[in-house]
C-alpha cells in the first residue's frame, strides 16, 4: 500500500472519494434551520432602529477540510481552489471575495462558500488535493448569524466567556467557544460586526436567546 | 474556575471549555493477549490520586476539541505547565 502522505495527485486521484451533490439546485427552495422564524417578514415589519442587527447569512455552504498544515503540496492545492491560503496562526481566518476560511484546530478549518457553488468547490478539491486529507460537506449542520450594531459587544459579553476587547480579539480572529451554554464559532468581521457559525439543532434556541438578549438595546433584523 | 493555556490555541480560556479525561502518560500494553488478568485490570481500571503534582489529560472540548496534558497541583489547584500530546513533562514530582 503507498503511503498516503506521499502520494501524487494521480494516485490520490485513483482512490478518489464518491462526491454527490448535496446542495439541492435553485429549482428547488432551500430552507434554512431558521425558515420558521421568518426572518425576512420581520425584516420588513419589524423596527428599523436599535442597538443590535441580525442578519442569517443562510444557506450556504459549509465545508470543512482536514489535512496537514506542514504538507506544502496540500497548501498550494487549496490556494488553486480557494485563491486564498489557508489560514496556519491558531484563531485567524482569511478570505478571498465569498470563499472564507476559518482556522477550527492545528489540523481544521471550515471553509463557507456561496450555496450553489458548494459542489464545484467541493469536485475542484478532489481533482486537485494530494495526499491524505477529508472533506465534508457540513452545510445542512449549521447556519451563520451576522450580529452588529453599537451593543454587539455588550450583547455577546452576556453569552461567551471569551475577551471581546479589540486588542484581545482584532478584527479577522476566530475562536470556538461557549455561547448562551451552546456553542458557535465566532469571527470579528468589523470593530461592531461578528460571524458565528451556530449548530442546527441549536439554532431555534440561540435565536429565541438573542431575542431576548437583546431586549434591552433593541433588535433589529435584516434580510 | 481555572484559566487554562490551550497549547493548540496559544491562548488563556475559561475552564468551562475544557473537560478533564483522566490520567495522563497511560500506555496501553503494546500485546494485551499476554496480558495476566492483574495487568489488564490495573491498566484499564487503576488510577493515581496523589496530593500534589498530577499529570492529567485535558481536551479543549468546545474550542479546538485537541487534547493536550496539564501538570497540576491537585491541593492548591496550581497549574504548572501545560504541554502536547507526545511531549513529556518538565515539572515531575520528587
Ligand atoms: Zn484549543
């Protein structure tokens, strides 16, 4: 048996995992872990002022990667892929347009990409990768919220334990914490803008949590 | 609560991230099959509970879900080192 650490693009080619489509196309309504909520409604009836803005970033899709981050031949394959490097610092992320990557542990990250090209993106791996690695496409297990607004940091600081304070959490840093006794990865996307990657089945419950978190400052949904 | 160094992470969390796995440093026998019924059992069952220096295995369990050994003090619940699977301590008990 070749060792699958060393092996070249055509070998790993031949032991080639089955790939389906699990995104359905856009013929077909996709909906999200928060469909019931009807967040596009309350978008349109709801206020249109306050200290807090939710927005889900739904249905996209989630891949996660595992490989080994000192393996240069597998870096630049996902930089052929993604046109953006990896990224190795513990807790950063980088982005390329819609591809993101978030750094999840020495050897994981999760990579969110446009819904309908999940697929694509997912073939192009299998195509280019060498070596040993995992792929899998975990976008039906999660959805991602986008909080911002003047009280963001005063509304997360009710939920996770982690140091909000700029100098401890920049812009681009990317942790996996405890969040309102769930948990969610967050990233900072601007000084009053976060990211958090939360499960499905947790979703409804982090949902009616942030609702009334955010009684006090003001909630404001967007579509 | 304690603050614990994730080795992984390079970073100070909250003890709620974390679970506690056990004893460290607690090698499987490498031929179980030649194995006296003692030895197995000591192995899967048989613990150290010293006051003092312990040796013990965390994971990050809600962060980046590694485990990783801590060297603590199990009467003043001082942590001395934290350091990766693989590595040996360099606080040892006398
Ligand atoms: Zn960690």
């Amino acid at each position: 048996m070749s060792d699958l650490n060393n092996m070249t693009a055509a070998e790993s080619a031949a032991t080639k995992a089955a790939v389906m489509n699990q995104v359905p196309g856009p013929e077909i309504e996709g909906q999200s872990p928060l469909h019931h909520a009807d967040l596009a409604s309350l978008a349109k009836q709801g206020p249109k002022t306050g200290g807090i803005h939710l927005r889900e970033q739904k249905l996209l899709g989630h891949l996660t990667l595992r490989c080994n981050a000192e393996n240069a031949e597998q870096l630049a394959a996902v930089e052929r892929v993604l046109g953006v490097a990896l990224p190795l610092q513990p807790l950063t992320s980088t982005e390329n347009g819609n591809y993101s990557i978030r750094w999840m542990s020495p050897d994981e990250w999760l990579i969110l990409v446009p819904g309908l090209e999940t697929f694509d993106i997912e073939t192009k791996f299998r195509d280019e990768m060498p070596g040993h690695y995992s792929l899998v496409n975990s976008s039906g297990g999660s959805t991602v919220l986008e909080l911002s607004g003047e009280n963001v940091v005063d509304l997360l600081k009710k939920a996770t334990p982690v140091d909000l304070h700029s100098k401890s959490f920049p812009v681009g840093k990317v942790v996996s914490t405890l969040f309102a006794k769930s948990t969610a990865t967050i990233r900072r996307t601007g000084e009053q803008r976060f990211e958090l990657v939360i499960r499905r089945s947790f979703s409804d419950y982090l949902w009616l949590w942030l609702q009334d978190a955010s009684l006090e400052f003001g909630l404001v949904v967007e579509a | 609560m304690l603050h614990i160094y994730c080795p992984h992470c390079a970073e100070y969390r909250e003890e709620d991230e974390f679970h506690c796995a056990g004893q460290a440093h607690i090698a499987r026998p490498l031929d179980p099959e030649a194995c006296s019924d003692q030895e197995w059992g000591e192995y899967l069952f048989f613990r150290k509970n010293p006051r003092g220096l312990h040796h013990e295995l965390w994971v990050h369990a809600a962060g980046c879900r590694k485990f990783f050994n801590m060297t603590r003090d199990t009467q003043s619940y001082e942590i001395k080192e934290v350091y990766k699977i693989g590595e040996q301590p360099s606080v040892v008990a006398e």
